[in-house]
C-alpha cells in the first residue's frame, strides 16, 4: 500500500495521547532539536538524519537497515557530538567507542538495538589492520535474512548470528567503500565563527531529547504494521533505494511537506556521493584521465603502452607520478584496468610497427558504465519520481536547498588504501 498524494498515517489511529498526533509536526520539532545541536552540512543532510532517527523506530518493519556514516576530515567536526544526539533519540542505542565481531554478533536478536559507533576509523583505519568480520557483518546486516554462521557454545554447535541492525558508524576520513555504499553520509565539516549550536548538556539536552524521543516511539510503534506494507515511490534505484526507503517510508507516514523533503534530500545527497565516489576512485579516475587523453589525440583507434603511460605520468597533479613506489607502471596500468576487461594488446601500427597498446573501443562500455559523458542527458519520463542512477542525468525534480560545491572534506583526490 501507498499513501495517496503524500498525505501519510501519522495523523490516523493507534491509541494514547499520540493518537492524534500530527507526524509531520513531531518531525518538525524532530529535526530542530537535532539543528540546536549540531552544524549539519546542508538541510538536506539535516533532513537525511532526522528521518534516520525516526526509521529506528520502526526497525522490525524494515526491509533494509540503512547506516549513517559521519565522517570528517579532522577532530573537531562534530562527529561526536551527532553521537550524543542520536544516543538520546533513537530506539535502543548501543553506544560504543570500539567493539568486536563477537560482542555485536551476541547483542544484536530480534529487536536489535540501534548501533552507534565512534572513532570508527580506529576499526577500520590503515593503522587498525584488517577488520574483515566486522565489515562483513556491517555489510550483511544492511539488509534481513543475512546471518553470519558461526562455531558456538560447549558442543561446538554451528549457530546462526543475527546481524540486521542499523547503525551510525563516525570517524576521520572515509569508511570501507562497502559501507559507505549502504550509508547515508554526513560529511561534516568544522563550524564557521558565525554559526552557532547550543551547547550539550546532560541535565537540559538528555530531558529534551528523550521527550522527543518517547513521542516518536509512541507515533511510530503503532504503525509499523503500516511501515511493514508500504511500496514507495523512490527517485533512486539499486541499492541507494534499499538504503533511503526506510527513510522515505517514515516521511509518508508523516505527510505534509515531509514525502517531498525526503525524496530531495535522497536525490541530493546520492548524486552528491556520486560525484565524491567519481572523483576519489583511483580506477575511475584512470578512466577518465585516459579518455581525456585518447580525446587529446583525436580518439586514434590506438594508443601504444609507453605513450598513453608517458602522458599519465608527466600529469604533476595527478596520482600517477607518485603511485606505488617508483610511478604508475605499464605493469601497474594494466593491473588497474584488468576488472574492466582492458587490456594491452599486440598492435600494428603505421609502416608495420607492432607493439604492446591499448584499444579505444576497449574502453568505451567502461567509460559509459563508470564515468558517462556529463554532456549526454538522461532520458525523462512522464511521471514525478522517475528512478534514475544517481550519477546520470538531470534529476526530473530538482533537489531543494543547497550542497556544498566540492568536497566538504578537504581537495579531492584518491581514497588511501585500506
């Protein structure tokens, strides 16, 4: 079922004193307690993690348990201080500075809490090691049905772990790419010396989060039957619609300005990663450096190893002349482009020489798969949320609000090796 025009159920049945209650007002009230808080980095952001408060209300109608990445290039961001707001006004927190595989395999059932992790680079950061269960559980936990099988208790018996939960992972620098993958990310940065938040302070803020909070369990626990049977519209597909559509489910509960707010905020932000997850891949930024220079070269049919390698190595403020310990290398160039399918190959060039080279048209499926022509538009449809990828195209309804223009984390470039 959906609702019709956007009107939501926040406002029809359950029984107490939140029986009447307006869903889209207690929203309102919802995302300013978190804005006195915290500087977000645009409305959008602000709406993503009031919705994400919400959604954690309705944890075991969902299909999918959307994470909330916060991450920052620096200490002094506010990545904790989103903690603390969230502690206060989320279903069941489980609040934690590092933890383990085993700890969050036993805590998460089958109303699992709303995990909440800080100094998640400690975990997952270059001088931390491999944290391969943690991630893979992480990962599996995006979505129900997916338990992590383990050897348990005296007899050794396998045991299926559950791992659905949701979870707010913060820390300096990016997460793991699969889990920014299945996040809604914050990417916080410092406060200007004009704006300004309320300091947090156990004795008023906790009283008032938890006010709030009560209010939203009370709202939102009668309707996760409702939750449970709803199919929304969504501007997005493949997995960012898995993550965003607790989110949008819990904004046409709401109603009111909410149902538009939220596909916004989606549409935003997912083509804002996009464009983020463009520029920081080291492979999709080879993509697009070699297209620039086939382009150069007037999109010769081919283009020899060694040239196509001097061209990306005389680049001073590209990747390429530090990359690795000595360069980017012809073995280097062709391990980069192996999960492409692109290969060097034996070519005979003009006046019979051969030799090793990369041909133009291997690259073409890649170049429309992971870094599309900007200048070519998406197809449009006749409807109003017509799903779209989100790094494709003009979106059919344009985001409201405004992002910040470039990385709000600092100047772009590739993703440190982890």
């Amino acid at each position: 079922m959906v609702p019709v025009d956007g009107s939501g159920t926040g406002d029809r049945g359950g029984s107490g004193t939140e029986a009447a209650n307006d869903g889209a007002v207690l929203l309102d009230e919802l995302q300013a307690a978190i804005g006195r808080y915290v500087v977000l980095p645009s409305e959008e952001a602000l709406t993503a993690v009031t919705l994400w408060v919400a959604a954690s209300h309705i944890q075991p109608a969902l299909q999918h348990a959307p994470r909330l990445a916060v991450v920052g290039p620096t200490k002094g961001c506010g990545k904790s201080r989103v903690l603390d707001v969230l502690h206060e006004t989320v279903s069941q927190p489980m609040m934690t500075v590092n933890t383990s595989p085993a700890v969050v395999f036993r805590v998460i059932g089958k109303n699992p809490p709303t995990l909440l992790v800080d100094e998640a680079d400690t975990i997952f950061g270059p001088k931390a090691g491999e944290k391969e269960d943690l991630r893979g559980l992480l990962n599996a936990g995006h979505q129900r049905n997916r338990p992590a099988w383990r050897i348990s208790g005296p007899e050794h018996k396998p045991t299926a772990f559950p791992t659905f939960a949701m979870a707010a992972l913060a820390g300096i620098g990016d997460l793991p790419d699969t889990i920014m993958d299945r996040a809604v990310v914050l990417r916080m940065q410092k406060r200007k010396p004009g704006e300004r938040i309320t300091s947090f302070r156990s004795r008023y803020s906790v009283p008032e989060l938890h006010a709030v909070r009560d209010r939203l369990a009370a709202w939102l626990a009668p309707l996760r039957g409702t939750a449970a049977g709803l199919v929304p519209k969504m501007p997005v597909e493949d997995r960012a619609a898995d993550t965003w559509e607790p989110l949008v489910i819990v904004a046409d509960l709401a109603g009111g300005h909410w149902p538009t707010s939220a596909r916004a905020a989606c549409l935003a932000m997912t083509r804002h990663e996009a464009v983020q997850d463009e520029q920081t891949t080291l492979k999709t930024r080879l993509l697009r450096d070699i297209r620039r220079i086939f382009e150069r070269e007037g999109n010769k049919e081919a283009l020899r190893s060694q040239d196509l390698l001097a061209v990306l190595l005389a680049d001073a403020e590209s990747p390429w002349p530090d990359y690795g310990t000595k360069g980017l290398t012809a073995f280097h160039l062709s391990a980069l482009l192996r999960d492409f399918g692109i290969r060097p190959a034996n070519y005979r060039f003009e006046q019979g020489r051969q030799a090793k080279a990369y041909v133009r048209n291997q690259f073409l499926d890649a170049w429309a798969r992971y870094c599309p022509d900007p200048a070519q538009p998406a197809p449009t449809a006749g409807h109003e949320f017509t799903p779209v990828r989100p790094a494709q195209g003009k979106p059919p309804v344009p985001p409201t609000g405004s992002l910040p223009v470039g990385p709000p984390g600092g100047t772009v470039g590739p993703k440190p090796a982890r």
